[in-house]
C-alpha cells in the first residue's frame, strides 16, 4: 500500500471530485442530502493543502482517499476523510486515520478527533473498531462545540451525531 502524502494545490480539483463520488453512498442510508452537499470551496482546500492539513493516498496516478487533519485544543482533528468508491473496503481511509495518530503522536499530541453519525455503519461504528470512544456532550472542549453548532447550521444533523476521540501515546 502507499503511504499518505501532503495535498497540493493542485490535488484539489481531484479532491473535490472525489469527495463528491464518496457521498453518493449516503443515498443508500436515506442521507441523500449530505450525498448532495458540496465538498469544500476550492480555494479553502486550497489554503488547506498550503497550510499542511490536507493529505492523500494515490494509486496508479489517482487519488484513493483523503483527509483533512487540523490542530486545535491540544488535539489533531480529523475534518474529513473519504475514500473513492471504487477504493473501498480496501484501507485507504483506514491508513489516513492511522496516519492522523501518526501525526498526533509525532508533534507531542495524545488526543485525535472527529465528528461523525452515530447510526452510520460505515462512521461512528467503524471509527470504534479503529480505537475512537464518544465525547459525551458536556465533554466537548470549545472547538468541537463549534464545530457540532456549524454542522446543525449547514444542515448536517439530519441524522444523529457525535464527536469522538482517540488516545494517542506521544513519540
């Protein structure tokens, strides 16, 4: 497998694509508005991929999967991460969620986050076989608060949500 590598600017248009053909499996669990909703404005990711958040997986010369990993509050959080459809099942998206404690752990950071559905199988159920627990809501430090608050405004909270974590052990 190939390991995961920063995102350029010019990845973001394949990126976008990419994320776009991920959702479409929201249909299949009656989400189809977030299958519908738009990836990130090119120049955001692009700003991302400037600042060393964005990170990718190729195979063959095309990008299988990727993620968007930010510091904040003694944490990295994981924004996104996507894997092609025609990449699934194949660890892709397992690999940047590994490399994501990889980084934590490498810059002295012991805690990973991320907000997801809780019903989905392919999200808070799968994002516990890789070692994430529940923040209980009164848990939540400032940043995730306001990260749950901007999802329920873009309307993401047709389903339920949770933010979860992962304990990572300094290198």
């Amino acid at each position: 497998m190939t390991e995961p590598r920063l995102a350029t600017p010019a990845d973001v248009p394949e990126i976008r694509t990419l994320e776009r053909a991920a959702g479409e499996v929201f249909r299949s669990v009656g989400l189809a508005r977030i299958a519908d909703h738009e990836p990130p404005h090119s120049q955001v990711l692009c700003d991302a991929a400037r600042a060393g958040e964005l990170w990718v997986m190729d195979v063959d010369k095309q990008l299988a999967a990727w993620a968007w990993f930010v510091l904040r509050d003694d944490a990295l959080h994981i924004a996104q991460v996507s894997a092609h459809p025609r990449y699934r099942g194949q660890r892709y998206g397992t690999r940047l969620i590994e490399h994501a404690s990889e980084v934590a752990a490498g810059r002295g950071i012991e805690l990973v986050t991320l907000t997801t559905y809780t019903e989905v199988p392919w999200n808070a159920p799968w994002y516990r076989t890789l070692g994430f627990a529940e923040f209980a809501p009164q848990e939540l430090s400032a940043f995730l608060a306001e990260i749950r608050e901007q999802e329920l405004h873009a309307g993401l909270d047709i389903a339920p949500r949770c933010a979860m974590y992962k304990k990572v052990k300094k290198l």
